[in-house]
C-alpha cells in the first residue's frame, strides 16, 4: 500500500452526519477505525460510503471501533 493511500484513509471520518465540508469525527474516533476502514473500506472515497462498510461489518472490527462505532465511546 502506498503512503499516501494510507494518509488518505487515515484522514477519512466514519461518521455519517450533516455535510458540512469536512470529516466528521474526533481525532480519537478517526484513529479507532483507521485501522477497519483501510482493511475492510479501502475501496471508497466518501465519508458516507465508509460509515456504511463499517456499519456493515461492525461483527468484524476491532473492538475500540465497535465502541466507537456503536456510539458507546
């Protein structure tokens, strides 16, 4: 993988919310599931669409993006 794929991913939001220009997301929460978003989301590009993949894969993640994932961090 190259770096600058994984900087892309490391700086894409999980969230799904109001648009407004930017990531959605703390830091913390961002750095929960860069890890799931680029093993099982790497394909996309959209905050949006990311959400959605982890959502629909949230029995498969780790466990601090679960939480995160889950609303319960």
């Amino acid at each position: 993988m190259t770096r600058a794929f994984v900087i892309a991913i490391a700086s894409i939001v999980i969230f799904s919310g109001a648009a407004s220009g930017q990531h959605q997301g703390t830091a913390e929460q961002q750095r929960a599931c860069r890890h799931d978003a680029t093993r099982f989301c790497r394909y996309m590009n959209d905050d949006y669409a990311i959400a959605n993949c982890l959502r629909a894969n949230i029995g498969r993640l780790r466990t601090e993006c679960r939480q995160v994932m889950e609303g319960r961090r």
